[in-house]
C-alpha cells in the first residue's frame, strides 16, 4: 500500500527526532520474495500502533510518500527503490474467543498468516485450511483478498482494524466496508488510501465442513476412505503448492503474477468460438473467470518459458520465477511481454496481482 506525497531532499528531513528508529537507505531485496529491490531512502519497523502513528507522522511532516510493508511476497520493488519512508509492519499476537458453534480469532496485522492456519488447524476450527502456506501476512490478507483452492479470506473475515493516515486515529471497518472482491478490496482502492490495516478479525467454524471441491484436491483424495481430517487437508495443501510454485528458498518468486480475468459472458461466448476447448468457469449469472495459465500452456504454448534469469514456471505458467541475478527492469519487461502476448491471442488486458514499488 502506498501513500504519495511530495517528497523532499532526504538531507533536510531530520530522523533523530521521533521516538522511532527511522533508517536510512536500507536495500529492499532481502525484504522480498522476488529477492529484488533497491534502496528506500527511509525504513522502520513498527510493533505497535502507537509507534506506526510515529511513522505517518514523520511522514506527513517531511512530506515524504509512504509504502507499508507486510511479508513482501507479492510485490516487485524497483531497481531505483523507493524514494520515501518504508514501514513495515510488526504489531503481533491473536487471541480466540468462543462463540457459540464459532470461535472468533483476532490477529495483529503484523503476524505470519501461515501461522494462524496452522494454529487454527490444531485448534480443529474450520474455514481457512484451504489457504494453508499462503506466505505473507495477516494484514495483506485482507488487502489483498487472498484466495486458493476455492476459499477467500473474505468468506471468514468478520472486521478489520485500521489506521486512518489521514486523521491519525483507529477505526474498524465491518466486513461490507471492506469492499472485497477478487484479489481485491477497499484498501487498495483511493477511498481507502488512507488506511493502514492493524488487525483482522475471523470468524471460524467448530463444526466439521470442509470445501474439497477444487480439482486438485479432489485428485489428491481420490483413493481416500471417509472424511479427512483437517491436518490431512492441511498436509494436502502443502504437497499440492509445493508441486505448482517454486522453493521460495531457492528461487526469487511472489507466487501468481497476474490475475485471472473476469469477463461477460458475451466475452466468453466470442472466445468459445475462437477457442472452442477454453477453460472458464462461471462467477455468477452474467460473468466466467477466465484461466490464463491455460492459455499460457495450450493456446501459447509459453510453460517453462525462459529468458535470461526469468521463467515461467513449468509446472504453472502463471508463476514468474527469479532464478537469481535478474533485475526488477528485466522482470516487468519480461511480465510485459507475457502481457502483450496474451492479448494478441484473445484480444483481453490482463491486470498484474503483484504491486509494483517505486518507479520503473
């Protein structure tokens, strides 16, 4: 999430003042999963909502624009950097509260979303074991609408803490303020620039219900006598992603690239008689989602490709990989090109997931 405002001459804004630790010129690389990145010219760490306020204020009084930074792992940093104050976020903890046949689980923006699975799944609570080693945080969840395997965060959330940048104050939005939608939500529109999220409230089920009707999961449970459990769906989950996205360990990644399309149905019929064998799904009534690594595989026949230290991985083409030494520059050129073949093929624009920081 970034906040513009016109930055100054980074010589005249003074950092000794506030009572948070603001360093200067930090390398972004190590602070994403692309392993990419410049300089920001300005970096904290905040662990409290006491100390982010401190942040935005030395921001607004320096004029100095402003990106909020969870887990990094799905963002493209320039190679130029960031030419303002990065904050990221680190204000942890959760706790679990009964409610009737439901518990109630408040996590700081700042804790790894994987744990909250992980900690959900032992406590048998149903509802986000389908989002299982999603890395990042508790606060990009929700802003970045995350989903996989036929779940959505939005299905569970019940609330979101924010910081108003603007007014300097807490506010929590109940989840129909939160304009959810794919991949997408209110925090990353300009109505809610201003906000910067703090902590999350879900609402998981006690009662055994579980969503395996993605075909992956269907696969894997195919030869399985009863009803797996929630670890067993758990454990699935790994072994599915571990198949269809790289060692982040490894590889420079931010998982998916672009976002799979919605379109009308009048879009969808066009395609069908272009591309009789197409994989779509239906949205609703007017709308199908449109798979565009099907596309990159059948109709371009572009899995595994590679140029210079940038790949689309082989086993799902909709992920870009960084085998290491590639620039940020050469990443975007390289997702523009992808982009440009696309739409030659079925004449649609397709809309990057990953953020781009900084200036390209």
């Amino acid at each position: 999430m970034i906040f513009n405002n016109k930055s100054q001459d980074k010589e005249k804004v003074p950092v000794t003042s506030y009572g948070i630790k603001i360093e200067q010129n930090i390398l972004l690389k190590p602070f994403t999963t692309f392993k990419v990145g410049g300089n920001a010219d300005y970096f904290c760490r905040v662990s409290s909502v006491d100390e982010l306020k401190e942040a935005v204020s030395f921001s607004r009084e320096n004029n100095i624009p402003i990106f909020v930074l969870g887990g990094g792992s799905n963002i493209l940093v320039s190679d130029n950097g960031f030419k303002g104050l990065v904050i990221k976020i680190e204000i942890n903890g959760m706790s679990f509260k009964e409610d009737g046949d439901s518990v109630l689980i408040s996590a700081f923006a700042g804790e790894d979303w994987d744990n909250v699975v992980e900690l959900s799944v032992k406590k048998q609570l149903y509802g986000i074991e389908n989002l299982s080693f999603i890395p990042g945080t508790v606060g990009a969840s929700v802003v970045q609408n995350i989903g996989a395997y036929g779940t959505e965060i939005k299905n569970v959330v019940t609330s979101v803490e924010v910081f108003d940048a603007q007014n300097l104050k807490t506010i929590v939005l109940k989840k129909t303020k939160c304009e959810f939608g794919y991949r997408d939500s209110i925090f990353k529109k300009p109505r809610g620039k201003n906000y910067i999220v703090t902590k999350v409230c879900f609402k998981l089920k006690k009662e055994r219900k579980l969503n395996l009707s993605y075909k992956d999961i269907k696969k894997h449970f195919d030869t399985y006598t009863g009803v797996p459990t929630l670890k067993e769906v758990r454990k699935a989950i790994g072994i599915i992603r571990k198949d269809k996205f790289p060692n982040l360990e490894m590889f420079g990644t931010a998982g998916s690239f672009f976002k799979n399309p919605i379109i009308s149905n009048e879009e969808a019929s066009r395609l069908k008689n272009e591309i009789p064998d197409i994989y779509m799904f239906t949205v609703d009534n007017s709308n199908k989602k449109l798979l565009i690594a099907w596309i990159l595989d059948n109709e371009l026949g572009l899995n595994g490709f590679k140029k210079g230290n940038i790949c689309l991985f082989e086993r799902q083409p909709l992920v870009v990989v960084n085998f290491g030494g590639a620039t940020a520059k050469e990443i975007k050129n390289f997702t523009d090109n992808i982009a440009e073949k696309i739409y030659e093929k079925i004449k649609i624009k397709i809309i990057p997931e990953v953020v781009f920081v900084g200036e390209f």
